[in-house]
C-alpha cells in the first residue's frame, strides 16, 4: 500500500508543481498578519534568576511574608468594626526598601472616592429599590477607613501618606534584604449594607426581625505585593480588579456579641470556650460522618438566638498559617452544619453557615457541595492543604477568601425555589470554594490579570460540576444529562466571540478596561482551557501539565508566562499558535467545507495532461505510463470504469504491482474505490483542528481530526486528498461543536438548509 500511495502522491506532486509555477508569476504581496504560529518570544518576558523559561520558579525565586496579629471588635449595633493590628513585614527580595505600600481597599467606599468618576453614567428609565437606594440615597455616613494611628513597637508615630486606596508608609531606615519591620495600625470604619450599597462584604439588614448577618472581608490595612516582576504592586482598588496580597501568618481575636455564631479563616483556637457541651458533641460527630452534614447549630436553635439581643460579648481566637487573606461572617441568625471530606490523607471539615432564609435549600445542598469541590479540584491540583472550607450564605454575593466564601441562592419565602435557583445556588459554591485553588494558593495577580484566578478557576469549576453531577444524581432535574454549566462548553461563548469587535477585548487585558468583563475573564479563557484540554491535547496530557502548574506554583505569585510556558514544558505540546490567537488576539473560529471533488482512477489522459499534451505539443506515444485522476462531471468520467477495482481500471499500476509486490503482499492490498479531493476554508481568524466526520454510504461513519498545524502554510484554505473504499455521502465539520465555531452553516456537505429562528418557531408550533 505504502508504493500505490507514493505513485499517486507522486502524479499529485506533479500537478502541484505546475500550479505552483503558473502562481509563481504572480506578483508576490507577501504576508499582510503575523504568522499564526510565529513563536511567543516578542510577547514574552526574558527568562531570569527568578522565572525560568520552562515556567517554574527560578533559582533565585523569592516572596515577600506578611504576618499580622489582630483584635477586632465589631459593634452590631451600629454595624461598625474596629481594629488594632501589628504586621511584621520580612524582605526576602534582594533589594533595599524605604517604604512599605499597604492597601485600604474600604476607602474606595469614601466619601472622596474617585472611582464613580471614571464610570460613564445617566438617569435609567426604571430602577429596582435597592438600585435606586444605592445610586442616590446614601446619605452622609461616614465611609472607608479612618486610620487612628500609625506606631513602629516603640510607640513611635510613623509618617505616612493615604493616595486613595494606597498608604504609603515611611521606614525610619532602610530595610535590607532578609531583614524584618514590625509597625501597628489601630483603624475604624463603617459596615456598609452590601444589598443596598453592593460590595465585596459588609452585612444584610434582616428587617422582619431586626437583625444583621455579616461578612466581613477586606476589612484590615494590609500588605501589597512586592515583587520581581513589577516591584511594588501600584494599582489602585477601582472596585472591579481584586487583589495581589503576600502570605503570611495570622493570630486573630474577634470580638463579636455572646450570642453571635462566626466562623472564619484559620484553625479555631478557642473552641471549648465558645462552644456549648451540645455544639462540642456535634462536632465531634461531623468530624466522624462523610456522607451526610451534621448540624452543630440547628434552624429552631438560630430562630430562638435571632429573637434575643446580647449585650455581652465573645471573642472568637482563630489562628492561620500561610494564608494570603483573612476573612469572617458572624451573625445570631447562622445554622452552621459540618461533614468531613477525605482528602489524601487528612479529613478535611465543609462547612456551612445560613440563615433561615436560605432553608430548605442550603441545608439539603451547600455542604455536600463544598466537599464534592474540594475532592474534585484537589484531582485536578494538589491535596487541599487547609483543615476546612467554609460556605457563607449571602443574598447578593458571590465572593473568597481563604477558607471561607459567601454565596447566594435564596428560595422563596415559602422555602420553594425554582431550578435556576438551586443550580445558580449549586455552581456559585463550587466556584467559590475553588477560589480557595485560584488565588488563594496559586496566588496570581488578579489586580493585574483577573483571567489567571476567575478564568482557571472557572474552567476547574466546569470539571467539578460535571462530577457534582454523577456524584449527587438528585441535583439535577430528569431531562438533564450533566450538570447545566453555564461556561466551559465551546459552544456558550459563541454569541460572545461572534459579536461585535468594538466591544470585545483580548483575554490578555486588565480586567478593569475589559468590555463584557464576565466574558472576557471568566467565560472564554475557561472554553479555551476546555477546548484545549478535550480537542487539542488531550485529557491525560493536559491534566499533566495543568496539575504541574498548580503544584509548581502553589503558595507563589505566577504570571501568564509561567502558565503558558509550564503548559507546554509538561507536555511537550508547542502550543504558541493557541496561546496567540486565543489570549492575544479577539479572532474567532469559523471553519468550513468550500469545495468536495469527487475522482477516479484511469488509464486514460485527464482533461488537464490532454491540454497539457495540447499546449506543449506532446504526442501520447512521448509519455510513460501514468495513473490519471478523474473528476466527477468532466468529459473523461465514464460512469462504468467505476464498476471495476482499482487495478482493473488502471493497467500501468496493475503492472507496478505485479512487479514490485510478493504475492502475498498483493493478497492484503486494499483497493480505495472512491477519490476526493475536499477543501477546507477558514473565514475566521483563529487556527484550529478541523475536526471531520465522514458518514459513508453503508450508514457507517469516521472523525479524523487535522491538527492545528495544517494550516502553517495557508491561512486561508487547505485541501486533504481522500482515498476510500466506502462512498462518502456526507461531511460535517466539528459535529459535537468542540471548537467554538461561529458559524456552522457552512460546516456540511452536502450543504445543510438552513431554517430561520422563525422557521423553527413555526414548525415547533405546528408540532
């Protein structure tokens, strides 16, 4: 077989050839775009010391540490926290430092605020309350942080200077590499009402019975990042972009009313104290169930508390270690309900604490929830490192920080709820707790690159939901196969990358001035990882490499470059082509069938050797035997050569094959009957595989997948020669829409009528 392909190849190789000599006195317009696959080396920084080129950490890889000690007070009855903290800031970099930068994200809440300056705006038409209360009634609290006190361990004030979101704080001397600063800060502010005032954290206003539910966050002075790769992080808070923070240690006191439930980041220290005999013996229990959540605060237990005013207090002592945030929720109204979760070879606690409110919903699903996620990204990473992981149910947020997540999904107030509702509640707990992943641990820079934390996180997300899905079947409704994810299969971000170009920005964008944000960060870079996990390389090799990345940079600050360059130093897979038109650019995916011919083999001179002949005045008895290619349709095609085999039809190879094969070789040759030639286009503008399915005439069919790299030579078309012993009947390209194509109805021959919306709203209608 492989000497019948060599002759036929070798005729092919000759037509070429001649095609090629009649384009070469064309004038040449040479290339109008880059080349899809010129290599990412203008785009990407030089490796160093720090950051090597297969995307690892370098030999002289260092990160800052800022570890803090707190007492916090949060006053319920007028919704206000304060706090003192001392931080210890250590220089791991080699550079001398003389000032430290530390963020006040709660002063993008102040009264000077520039952020709804830079947002274009104008009277809506019609607002819901809480919209209209936000925009317009905020009155004349005082809001964002208002620092008391800046002290080093002497007592002695500090100088330093507020730009917005930023304090800049002045070192009585120079800090030199590996040496410590220790400094307090004593600070106040007030909570805002995050329904009403929106916010990454704050509380809700139970009006029906007086009380507050709180989660707090971002609620300290804290420590920017220094880094190799810009020095100090120098991006102000806006509100969209979230946050690149050291790790450190944390030992935090908080001192809530008596009757308030809390829970928050890090290892509880004081449980004996704060914990009744009959919460104790719960939990004990919790720490022994793994399949079902175990209340250790029940619905009729809150009711009562939410009933009651302490005017006593509690503090609540939380220790954590190697974490990069802090984070809380308090309230008298929580059910709190706990299962343990194997992982590796620790138990880890999932957790949850809801109000009422969130009942039937939160009781029967969030925990289960949080232990299906952290098994199922702890496959895709590393072994989830932290004792617990906790779900805080919030209206209107959707929000992480380690160890601790507030999510929405609120039935109604008749406890039903509607599918949209548990799926919503379902898919915003496992994104959440992934957070804890992405970039809590693997702690990108999401003030810089929001993608790098909300688009792998998402992709990770989509992964978890479909084994959320086959692991609590009851989750989903009948007529529903996987889990109804809303990003990660190729087809959702079609509308997206189908639209229009003025308001679509590259992935490689600060989330800040990013058009259609959700899009941008978290729905397309998750497809992308989809596709190139499921179409391009493959789940084993992918898998491979995308847990080397987790493990190479967990507990790090990582760059795209050191994602993209672990991805293929882990597969062996070049994959700058994808990385380009994906990340870099706003291309889409459009590829199609142009043009299918249809051939057989003769002895006999084709149309193009007779004008050949013709023109060069060759006579037949100048040429040697040759194999002639066909078209369907041309003066040449006889219908009855079809009849016959391969070798009947063609005497010079029948000859080449006596000659040149043993008789049992020729015993195991197969004969193709049929020959095409089928041309692929691509109006779009991404490189892609073309995937093929070839439906034959027996009912039978075959997928081939072309990799990406058949187009290195033409952007454009580019054409397979087919030889097969069935007839093809039908061509479809990317049948299971794996590739995000935008446009599908040129993806079939023959080609496909296609029906308006209109056409199948009426014969939907008429069904």
């Amino acid at each position: 077989m492989k000497k019948i392909a060599f002759t036929l190849i070798g005729l092919l190789f000759v037509l070429g050839t001649s095609n090629a000599q009649e384009e070469s006195s064309k004038p040449k317009t040479g290339h109008k775009n880059i080349n899809k696959f010129k290599q990412l080396y203008d785009e990407f920084s030089t490796p160093n010391m720090y950051r090597a080129a297969s995307g690892a950490p370098g030999v002289a890889y260092y990160q800052q540490q800022a570890d803090y000690k707190m007492d916090i007070v949060l006053d319920d009855k007028n919704a206000k926290i304060s706090g003192s903290e001392t931080i210890t800031y250590t220089n791991n970099s080699p550079d001398v430092l003389k000032y430290l930068w530390v963020q006040l994200e709660q002063n993008k809440r102040a009264k000077d605020s520039k952020s709804p300056l830079i947002e274009s705006s104008g009277i809506a038409p019609v607002f819901q309350p809480s919209q209209f209360a936000s925009e317009y009634l905020k009155g004349d609290l005082e809001r964002g942080f208002n620092i008391k006190e800046v002290k080093d361990t002497n007592g002695k004030p500090l100088e330093y200077m507020i730009n917005r979101t930023m304090m800049r704080i002045e070192l009585p001397k120079a800090l030199q590499s590996k040496e410590k600063f220790s400094f307090s800060i004593k600070w106040w502010y007030n909570i805002n009402d995050h329904v009403v005032e929106d916010g990454r954290s704050g509380y809700e206003y139970f009006a029906n019975d007086g009380n507050r539910a709180y989660v707090i966050a971002q609620f300290f002075p804290r420590m920017a990042v220094y880094s190799d790769v810009e020095g100090w992080q120098n991006s102000q808070f806006w509100g969209r972009d979230e946050f690149a923070l050291p790790f450190g240690d944390y030992e935090v006191n908080i001192t809530v009313p008596a009757d308030h439930i809390l829970d928050g980041t890090g290892v509880l220290t004081n449980r004996k104290e704060v914990f009744s005999k009959t919460m104790m013996e719960r939990y004990n229990k919790a720490k022994k169930s793994y399949t079902e959540p175990v209340l250790i605060v029940t619905q009729e237990e809150a009711e009562v508390a939410e009933k009651g005013f302490s005017n006593e207090t509690k503090t609540w002592k939380l220790k954590a270690e190697n974490v990069r945030d802090f984070g809380f929720a308090t309230s008298r109204k929580f059910i709190w309900d706990m299962m343990a979760v194997k992982i590796g070879e620790k138990d880890v606690m999932a957790v949850s604490l809801y109000p009422k409110e969130g009942n039937p919903l939160w009781e029967d699903w969030s925990t289960k929830a949080v232990a299906s996620t952290l098994e199922s990204y702890s496959r895709m990473t590393f072994d989830y490192p932290y004792h617990k992981a906790i779900s805080v149910h919030a209206k209107r947020q959707g929000m992480e920080y380690p160890m601790i997540c507030w999510n929405y999904g609120r039935p109604k107030e008749d406890g039903t709820y509607s599918d949209r509702v548990k799926y919503g509640m379902m898919g915003v707990i496992i994104h959440e707790v992934g957070h804890n992943f992405f970039p809590m641990i693997v702690n990108s820079d999401e003030r810089q690159w929001t993608w790098m934390d909300e688009g792998l996180n998402t992709f990770v997300q989509y992964v978890a939901e479909q084994e959320f899905g086959k692991k609590y079947p009851s989750a989903l409704s009948p007529q529903d196969k996987f889990f109804p994810s809303d990003r990660g299969p190729a087809r959702m971000i079609v509308p997206y990358m189908s639209g229009n170009q003025d308001y679509i920005a590259p992935i490689m964008t600060k989330g800040l001035n990013t058009y259609q944000f959700g899009n941008n960060a978290y729905g397309k870079p998750a497809t992308a990882l989809n596709i190139l996990r499921e179409t391009v390389m493959g789940e084993e090799l992918f898998d491979y490499a995308f847990k080397e990345y987790a493990q190479r940079w967990m507990f790090k600050h990582p760059t795209p470059e050191d994602f993209f360059r672990t991805m293929e130093d882990a597969s062996a897979f070049d994959l700058d082509w994808f990385w380009r038109g994906w990340f870099y650019t706003t291309d889409w995916v459009d590829i199609g069938v142009k043009e299918v011919k249809k051939y057989h083999v003769s002895s006999e001179p084709n149309a193009y050797m007779l004008d050949l002949m013709k023109d060069q005045n060759i006579s037949r008895s100048r040429l040697k035997p040759l194999v002639y290619m066909v078209e369907e349709g041309s003066e040449e095609y006889k219908e009855d050569m079809r009849n016959g085999t391969l070798l009947e039809n063609t005497k010079p190879l029948k000859e080449y094959i006596m000659d040149n094969f043993t008789a049992e070789e020729r015993t195991n040759i197969k004969e193709p009957k049929f020959f095409y030639n089928i041309t692929f286009e691509k109006p779009g503008g991404l490189v892609m595989p073309i995937i093929v399915e070839y439906t034959f005439k027996d009912g039978t069919s075959k997928t081939e997948t072309y990799p990406a790299q058949i187009w290195r030579f033409n952007d454009k078309e580019v054409s397979k020669a087919i030889a097969s012993e069935k007839e093809i009947v039908s061509i479809t390209i990317d049948p299971n829409l794996e590739t995000a194509d935008v446009d599908t109805s040129n993806n079939s021959w023959p080609k496909e009528i296609m029906q308006s919306e209109f056409e199948q709203f009426k014969n939907k209608v008429k069904g």
